[in-house]
C-alpha cells in the first residue's frame, strides 16, 4: 500500500481513530481506546502504527482459529516479544 495521507480524528466516548488513506483506494482504520487527550496527532499515528506493526507480528494466517477477538494477542505483544520474535525467524 501506498500511503497517501493520514487522519487523526477527535476523541469520541473515549475512542480515537487514526486512517491510513492508500493510492488505490485502500483505507486501513485503527481505533483506539483513550482516557484522555494524551494520544492526538503524531502519538497516535506513531501508536497506530505500533498496533498495525504488532498486528502484523502475532496476527493470523486466514485459516487459524482462535478463541481470541483478532488481534487480542497483538494487543498483549511487548517490544521483547517482537525481539524473542525477530530472534527466532
């Protein structure tokens, strides 16, 4: 994906969106839950962009089952777990 643009929303009942806007098309959103106004503009790009990373990392092949809401064990992932990772490939 190409990235075009990029989009911080308000907080909204405590949610934030941040989308990733593609040339073809694509838009990639990512909510995230928020007590305050800590993540606005490039922390929250900066923390979607770790979501998606982490997503990416644990997420699933398509054909995996889990008991889990997708991303749930992303959700989990440290930064030492991206290294344990990164050690093991």
């Amino acid at each position: 994906m190409q990235l075009l643009e990029t989009h911080v929303g308000s907080v909204v009942d405590g949610k934030l969106t941040v989308e990733f806007v593609g040339e073809g098309g694509e838009l990639v959103s990512v909510r995230m839950v928020t007590d305050d106004r800590s993540l606005a503009g490039d922390s929250a790009v900066r923390h979607a962009k770790e979501v998606l990373v982490q997503l990416t990392a644990f997420g699933t092949d398509g054909n995996a089952t889990t008991s889990e809401p997708f991303g749930a064990a992303a959700s989990r992932a440290t930064p030492s777990d991206l290294a344990e990772r990164d050690e093991r490939q």
